[in-house]
C-alpha cells in the first residue's frame, strides 16, 4: 500500500450526513467540521479512564495523556489507517505496577526511582506484546485461542483485579469519609446518568470527591498555581529488574486478547474482514507501550469507550482518531493540568479504585458468560479456581534472583493447569469436554481496556 493510500480519506456522500443502512468506513472521511466534532467526542470517552489509571499508578498524568495520543497515532500508522483504535492507559498494568513500586500510605506520585521501576515492567511489557505482534502477523492468529481459552483469559482478567484489593484498602485509610462520598457519587452518576455521562462515572464521582475533599482542607494546590500552562510534562527513564519479568509478563495475555477482542469487534460492525491486520495492531500495541514505558507513560491498550462512540455515530473514519490523539497531545503538553490530578487526594483515589479494581475483577466473569465457559467441566472449574485463590492470595515463586509475583503464579498457574489436565484426559480418554468449541475465544469477544 503506498503512502499516499495510507494518508487518503474518500468522502462519504455530501460529507455532513450518512445514509440510512451505511456506515463511514475507515477509509473514509466526513467534512472537517464534523469530523473533529467526532474526535472530540473520541477525546471525552477516552478521557475518563485513560486520565484516571495514571493518576492511580502515581504517574504524572500529562505523561501519560501525551503517549497515549502519540501511541494512537503509531497504531493507525502501523495499521495502515484502517484499525480505528484509540490507545488509552491499560487497567491491567494496575497491578504489577503496584507491586513493584507500591505507593506509600497517603502518597500520590511516585518518585524518581519507584516509577523507573514500573517503567522497566512496562517496557518488557511493550516488547513482549510486539513480538507476539510480528509471530502474529507472519504466522496467523489461529493459536492465540487455543493457547488462551476464555477460561484462562477470564481468570487472568479477573485475579488482576481482586489482587488490587488490599491496595485500595490502604488508600481508603488515608481518607475514609473522601473514599465513601467518592464511591456513592460514582455509583449514583452511573445509575441516575445514560449516555456519555453515565460513561464518565468514575471521573466525574472523583470530582465530586475531590470537592469535597477541598472543603475539608485535604487538597494541596500549591502546586497548580505555580505550574505553566504550556511545556513538556515530566519524563523518567526506565530501570529493567529481574522482579518485573515475573510481574509484568502475565499482563501480555490480557493485552493480546484486548486487542484481537478489539478488531474483530470493529470487523463485526463495519463489515469487513480485518484478520489480516491482527498483527499489525498488536505489534503497534506492543511499540506503543515500549514507547510509553521509555519515557514515563502508562502502558496503552485499545478502548471499548471508542467502540461505543463508533458504534453511536456510525463512523470508523481513522482520521477521526488523528483528531483525538492531536488533541490527547496538547493535553499532554499542559503541565498546570497535570499539576491539578497530582492534588487528588489519597482518599478519594481509594473510592475510585474500590470501584474500578471491582469492575477488573468482574469483566473477567463476564468473559466466561459471553463464551458460555462450561463449569460444569472439572478442567475449567479447576483451571478458574487455582488460578484465582493463587492470585488473589498473593503466593509468589523465588527461584534464585528470579521472583514470580501472584498475578504470575495465578496466570500460568491456570494456563498450566489448563493445558495439563487437558492433556492428561486426552491421553486416557477422559476428556469431560464435549463441546472444545466452547473453550474457545469467541470473535465478538473485546475486554475493553
């Protein structure tokens, strides 16, 4: 495909309306006004989590907000301009970051050598994902589902979640009455609230948290006042250790079934077969997260906000997505705002994560529903089971300098457990699995983030 192909959007029809029973394709493009009307919104639903996983982390969020827009704009490069993807802050780099470079009771951010750390896990991460990317894409994809059943990518989704538990216990200590409000608020916004708003949930009930919390004195802002409106945003280098192989490398499992959950999706509701970029996404994944953990961002992931916004507007024009990752850039390159998520304080960070960590956990049973997993099959309820009371309990593995963390364990621990007692049965002819199609990953599957 020539440059020039890559760079050019056809105009659908008169460029301000669709025809009923159409959609914009994303080799297509509306008139420039709507179109960056639909980047903006492309900007808002992106915006709530990608903002909010940073500020959990206690990463500086303008960092973040800057990669994610330059990642996005590496994922339509490398995609060729026709994966419509928005590359916001992955929830399942929450964890193992927490582990390797835990945030102190009634800390926000983390410092210089603390982040470098979770830097380093996030860089191994992002090459990982790339290699699988580039196998991907020369070998096909036909094996990421037999390796990775839903049994196994529920579990991993869902162990991430819960390991967070007592993290965000922590954080709800530094400010209980902060923690409530911020919860409750999240759950009425979400509840009272349809469409984007009720979407927004949990940045807006940080808000109010944070409103209150400024009511009570608990919020510093000296140093929003001092911060300039435009200028680079904070930058850290990474520091590789053998700790963050163990910790980090889980989390590839849940980012290849994003992704792939995320262009079948695409491929579903635009009609075209995008199997051949599979590859393709997942390597631009993988060196947009490189790229992040290089210079102090939050490891990326395609985003299911974005889907709804598609899925609403009836546009997959990957110029829309140029707009939103320009405009993700400027974020990015205002430090007063950043300045201002630094002040949440600890507290109302703790109401959001018992909310969010929650939701983690419970998208990973939500994967087993979509995939009709079979529990009634001692392979699965087995692989579920070990997997999750492994991960959750925090048992870890020391093999001389070499630490497996509990995401670890509980991850391979149920991809062992899976494919052994497997193997097993099948060699003795006792394989209580009758339907295998059911093990499998369905393509509608997509995890959000």
């Amino acid at each position: 495909m020539a440059i020039k192909d890559v760079f050019t959007w056809k105009l659908h029809g008169d460029g301000r309306s669709i025809s009923p029973g159409t959609v914009v394709a994303p080799d297509e493009r509306l008139a420039w006004p709507v179109t960056v009307g639909i980047g903006l919104q492309h900007v808002v639903a992106m915006f709530g989590a990608t903002f909010i996983v940073p500020v959990i982390m206690g990463f500086p969020t303008s960092t973040a907000l800057l990669f994610s827009g330059i990642g996005t704009m590496v994922f339509l490069l490398v995609t060729g301009n026709r994966v419509p993807s928005y590359l916001g802050s992955s929830f399942a780099l929450l964890a193992p970051v927490a582990a390797i470079a835990p945030l102190a009771q009634g800390q926000t951010a983390l410092d210089g050598p603390a982040i470098s750390l979770a830097l380093g896990g996030i860089v191994i991460t992002g090459v990982a994902l790339a290699v699988v990317g580039a196998v991907v894409h020369v070998a096909g994809a036909g094996w990421i589902p037999l390796v990775m059943p839903p049994v196994v990518t529920g579990t991993i989704v869902a162990l991430i979640g819960f390991n967070l538990a007592t993290a965000a216990r922590s954080n709800v200590e530094s400010g209980p009455t902060e923690a409530v409000i911020t919860i409750v608020a999240i759950l009425l916004i979400t509840v009272l609230f349809r469409g984007l708003v009720g979407r927004l949930g949990i940045v807006l009930g940080v808000a109010v948290g944070y409103v209150v919390a400024a009511i009570n004195g608990s919020v510093d802002l000296s140093g929003v006042g001092s911060a300039p409106w435009i200028g680079l945003p904070t930058f850290h280098g990474p520091q590789v250790t053998s700790a963050a192989w163990g910790l980090f490398l889980p989390v590839v499992l849940v980012l290849v079934a994003e992704n792939v959950g995320h262009v079948k999706t695409v491929a579903a509701m635009t009609g075209t077969n995008l199997d051949r970029y599979l590859g393709r996404a997942l390597f631009a994944d993988g060196v947009a997260t490189t790229l992040a953990g290089s210079g102090g961002g939050t490891a990326t992931t395609t985003y299911a906000e974005n889907i709804g916004v598609m899925a609403a507007s009836r546009v997959y024009s990957t110029l829309a997505y140029w707009v939103a990752a320009a405009f993700a850039v400027l974020l990015g390159l205002c430090p007063k705002f950043g300045a201002l998520a630094a002040s949440i304080p600890p507290g109302v960070l703790g109401g959001a994560g018992v909310v969010l960590y929650g939701m983690i956990g419970v998208l990973g049973a939500r994967i087993w529903v979509q995939n009709r997993v079979n529990f009634s099959s001692p392979t699965n309820l087995l692989t579920a089971g070990l997997g999750l009371i492994l991960g959750i309990g925090g048992f870890t593995l020391v093999l001389g300098d070499f630490t497996l963390g509990a995401i670890g364990v509980g991850s391979f621990g149920a991809l062992a457990v899976y494919h052994g007692m497997r193997a097993v049965a099948r060699r003795r002819g006792t394989d209580p699995d009758l339907d295998v199609k059911a093990d499998l990953v369905g393509d509608d599957a997509s995890l959000g983030r």
